[in-house]
C-alpha cells in the first residue's frame, strides 16, 4: 500500500474513531441526552417526546447511532436551546474568527521562534544563549491563561490603549474597509501577544537544539573553509537544515496551540471556538459543547494529516522510509 | 534457578539504591537542577506545613462590602477575595489541592503509559500494533478540549479532574517506555533468563522493569508539570471542585469576578506565580534528570 493512502486510511479511521467516542461520551453515558438538553433549559413534556422522535432515541443503540451519523452527514449538529439557534450556525461564524486568530499567532510564534532559536544556537554556550533558554522555559512553565490576565491588567487597566476584549470595537462606524481590517487587527495585538510569549519558548528550544547539531557537521566546516562569511553559514547553510526537525516537532506543537488558543479566546472574549467552549461549558449548553469539542478534535485530526504530507514533501527521505 | 535469581535481585537493588541518592547528587551539581530543587522543596514546605499553621476557612466570608477585594494589609497580607476571604490563606490551601491533583494525576498515567509501553514493547506482535494505534490515536487528539468535555460530562469533583487528566496524560509516556523495552528485550540476559524458563510476568518484573525505571522516573516528573498545568486550565475554564479550591479556580473566580479589571492585583498574581513556581521547578529537576539518566543528550 502507498504510504500516502495509508495515512489516508488512518485519518478516516481516526476520525470515524472520534465520531464515535463522541456518541458515546454525549449519548450513551449520559443515560438519558435529552436531560443534558433540557438541564439547561427548562422543556415541556411535548418538546422533550418531539426531541426524543429528531435524535432516534426511541430506538436501540445502534439505530440511535445510525441517527447521530446520519445528522451529522447532513450537517445537523443540533439545537443550542441556550442560544436559540442552530449549533452549525453558531459553529461556522466561531469557527472563522478562531481561523483569524490562530493564522496570525501561528505565524507570529513560528517565524519569532525560529528567528531566536537560531540566534540562541548559533551562539551556544554563550551568555545570551543561556539567558534565551532559562528565558524559554519560565514562559513555557506559564499558564496562557494567566498571562493574558497580566496583560489584561498592564493594558486594560494600567498603561491603558489597547483593546482587551472581543473583536471589533462595540458599535464602531467604520467609513471603509481598512479601517474595519485595522479595528480587528488592533483587537489581535493582545491575543496574538499572549500566545507568542508562552509558545515561542517550544519553537526556541528545538530550532536552537536542531541548529547545534547541524553546525557540527562536516559540510558547515567545508562551508568555513571556503570562507563564507558567519552570516551566510548560520542563516543560508544551518538554518535551512536545521528546519527539517523544526517541521515535524510542530506536528506535537498543534495540541498545544489548541489549548492555547481556548483560554486566549476566554480571557480576551474572543468570539472564536475556545470562548464558544467555555460559555457552554458555564450555561451547560450540551449539543454546542459537543459540537466544538467534535469540529476542534476533527479540525486537529486533519491539520496533522497536512503537516505530514508538507513533512513528506520537504524531506524525500521520510517518504521512502 | 537460585542463583540467577540472586543475581537478578541483587542486581536490580544495587542499581537502585545507589541510583537514587546519586541522582538527586548529581542534579544537585547541575545548576538548573538545583534552582529546581529549591523551588519544589519551598512548594513542598508551603503545601504541607502551611495549612496546619495558616488555615483556610472557605465560609470565612466578609460581612459587608467593604471587607471584599481589599488590598493587602496587616490582617490581611494578601489582601482579601470577591466574597472577603484571606487570599493569603487561600493561596496556601490551594498549593495543597493544585499538588495534590497534579501528583495523584500523574501516578494514574504514569501507571497506564508504562504498563503499555512495557507491555506493548515486551510483547510486540498484534498486541502491540493495537496498543499503539490507541496510543498514536490519544497522542494526536488535542487533549484540552476532550478534558473538558469529560469534566463538563462526568461533574465537578477532585476525584473526576484527576481521572480526567490522568486518563489522558498517557500517550507519550507509552512511547518513550515501549522504545526503551523494546531495546532491552534484545538484551543478551532477557534470552538467557529466558532459556533459563523464567516466565514473561518474571521477565518483565526482573529484568525490563528495574532498566526502565531510571527513564519512567525522569519522564514521570516532567509530566507532573503538564498535569498541574492542564488542573489549572480546567478549573480556570470553571470545572473545578467548587469545595476544593486550587489555584485553578483562584484564577476562575478572580476572572470571572473582574477581579482583573478592578486592578485587585493581590487575588490573581499570587495563584499565578505559584503555577509559575511549581511547573518551573519540575520542569528544570525533569530535564535535568533527563540529562544525567540519557547522556546522549548531554551533548544537545
């Protein structure tokens, strides 16, 4: 079998894996869905027979089953009685701010990362190296959460000027289009400043352990022999090789960017999948609970399988392998 | 039979008692180590001493609104939270609980990821394949959000966090375990204690077991600091044991009181810097370890 089919395969098993974890964790455990539905509103009798009849729960497990899959294909994934509103609504304009946000913090924390890994490692041993990577890992001991309170309080309460919550400027009038771009972007600043504090330490440590070993080589001695200047050797010769590693450790990177990006959206009221988590969390809204928690967890799935294909096209030895 | 079961024993007790005492020498003499030492032997101190000389009555609340969120003083050094109680003294009780969690979470994942890894590793075959597929499946599925839809599901209590956690802080301990073992298994004296007709659960306890000790020790205190991590973040999201308050849920009702934005500083730094502390300290103590237990990596 072709190696690529074969991470093909296991994605969709992987998926089909999570699909129906979520059943059980949602459906079966509970007993009874319908009292997670209602716990969080008060329903009459009738409504709680009408829901009874929409999720198949008058039949067995498995047909109850067959229902989940069947809803989910059509993109059914419930009703929020919380919100009043169709979950899938709710999850799609969620789902896009949360895209926004980790776009930019991604970028942010990876090219910074690299940037001061290399700069760390290309000088190891040396004061600064050693201060970056004592630096590196009291951020990386952090909670996100916390930092985005600290920041908070330095810019929301302190030192003042930036905007610490949500996304747009509440009833702001914008006469075009940029200034709408450069009220979200400025609302991005905290957030993005959050997640890049704590997570740059993981980009750091391992661009500034990849890049020590590429500098033992033996072609970045021929690479000093012809007298290439340090600049050329670190930044053109080592880097480029020392990002291999960097790739695949980002794979283990995307978990954690996850849990950075839910308490990023709470703190800063980010109206993105984390703060959609959280106040279904607090108003003990089931079906989106079980909506966000489905979307994140398949979104992850598949964003690993794309790292591992960009993994297999940088590094021709790996697809052999 | 006697005598290789001599050998087998003495030998994995001498590995042991000298490794102890010798490890906590030796990231002693490393200087990151030390600082870590230090920092968990201050917490340590804080959350076993401290309660029974400072402690925290949760119903202690103020009797009016003055008594709330006020700013440090003589009475109270920490000043006081949203419902008028002693920060200082609740500070103190919830370097209790967010150890406790942290610990008793860790020991339920340690227990699985290295009986899979050994199990997996020693084994190999179909057993294995599955094992690991289970493993490869928890290690790529982002933790957070399942942890939350668990603790949303299952309750609020210190009992259901740390399954919650433990239950999901196993993947990669399993790998790394199951790697070393099956390293160990190609060792010439698992063949011979084999052909000497030990059984498997003899093997396993003798001979695979004591070797992965050492790396199951250094992977063990690095996880502590994921898991007090993850109690944090799950009792700041608002699932944590309302009757039992760690710095987690500090945090939860500075943030959910405006605590920040009243500039009441005094509530939400402390439970920070304490994360801060602890993560910091087993992080650097792990590391450390990792160092002196894998040369290999000395040079990195």
């Amino acid at each position: 079998m072709p190696p690529l089919l074969r991470r093909f395969l296991v994605l969709c098993a992987s998926i089909f894996a999570i699909l129906t974890f979520n059943f059980f964790l949602f459906h079966v455990i509970p007993g009874d869905p319908i009292r997670l539905i209602a716990r969080s509103q008060r329903l009459s009798p009738e409504q709680v027979e009408k829901l009874r009849q929409a999720y198949g729960l008058d039949g067995s497990i498995f047909s109850q089953y067959l229902t989940y899959l069947k809803n989910l294909a059509h993109g059914d994934l419930g009703y929020s009685f919380a919100l009043h509103e169709n979950v899938s609504d709710i999850v799609g304009r969620a789902l896009l701010n949360t895209l926004i946000l980790l776009t930019v913090s991604t970028t942010v924390v990876v090219l910074l990362g690299i940037i001061i890994g290399v700069f760390a490692g290309s000088r190891q041993g040396s004061t600064s190296d050693s201060a970056t990577v004592v630096t590196s890992l009291v951020f990386w001991s952090l909670p996100t959460f916390w930092v985005g309170m600290l920041l908070v309080f330095i810019f929301g309460v302190w030192i003042g000027g930036l905007p610490i919550s949500g996304i747009t400027t509440p009833n702001a009038e914008y006469q075009n289009y940029f200034q709408y771009i450069a009220d979200i972007a400025r609302h991005l600043i905290l957030p993005t400043l959050t997640l890049a504090l704590v997570d740059i330490a993981f980009f750091v440590i391992i661009t500034r352990t990849s890049l020590i070993e590429v500098m033992s080589e033996d072609y970045m001695l021929t690479a000093r022999g012809k007298g290439l200047s340090r600049r050329t050797m670190v930044w053109k010769h080592a880097t480029r090789n020392a990002l291999l590693p960097v790739v695949t450790a980002s794979v283990l990177y995307i978990s954690a960017l996850v849990a950075g990006a839910i308490q990023v959206e709470v703190v800063f009221s980010w109206p993105g999948m984390g703060l959609l988590t959280y106040n279904s969390v607090l108003a003990r809204d089931y079906p989106t609970l079980e909506a966000c928690f489905l979307i994140i967890s398949v979104a992850v799935l598949v964003a690993n399988f794309i790292a591992d294909l960009v993994y297999r096209r940088l590094d021709p030895r790996v697809a052999v392998a | 039979m006697m005598t290789f079961e001599l050998s087998a024993s003495d030998e994995s007790t001498v590995v042991q008692s000298t490794g102890l005492s010798a490890m906590l020498r030796s990231i002693w003499a490393d200087r990151l180590g030390r600082v870590g030492l230090i920092l968990l032997a201050v917490t340590a101190v804080v959350a076993i001493v401290g309660p029974m000389i400072f402690p925290f009555d949760p119903t202690d609340v103020g009797s009016d609104a003055s008594t709330i969120l006020q700013p440090p003083s003589s009475e109270h050094w920490l000043g006081t939270d949203e419902l008028g109680r002693d920060v200082f003294r609740e500070f103190i009780a919830g370097a209790r609980i967010s150890l406790f969690v942290g610990i008793m979470a860790t020991l339920i994942s340690t227990v699985i990821g290295a009986g899979i890894g050994i199990v997996a590793g020693y084994f190999r075959g179909p057993l294995d394949t599955t094992l690991m597929s289970a493993t490869d499946f928890f290690l790529v599925i982002p933790a957070l959000p399942l942890m939350i839809a668990m603790g949303a599901i299952f309750g609020q209590n210190l009992v259901i966090i740390i399954l919650v956690i433990g239950l999901l802080s196993w993947p990669r301990t399993a790998r790394i375990v199951r790697s070393q073992t099956l390293s160990l298994r190609q060792r010439q004296y698992v063949s011979r204690a084999k052909s000497l007709g030990a059984s498997d659960a003899r093997i396993i306890r003798r001979n695979v077991a004591p070797h992965v000790m050492q790396l199951i020790v250094a992977n063990t205190i690095l996880v502590v600091a994921g898991c007090i991590l993850a109690e944090a973040t799950l009792s700041f999201i608002g699932l944590g044991d309302p009757d039992r308050i760690s710095w987690g849920s500090m945090l939860h009702f500075a943030f959910v009181s405006g605590a920040v934005g009243l500039g009441a500083w005094w509530y939400f730094l402390p439970p920070g810097l304490g994360i801060l502390v602890v993560v910091l300290g087993f992080t650097l103590v792990g590391h450390s370890f990792e160092r002196i237990a894998n040369p290999r990596l000395k040079g990195e």
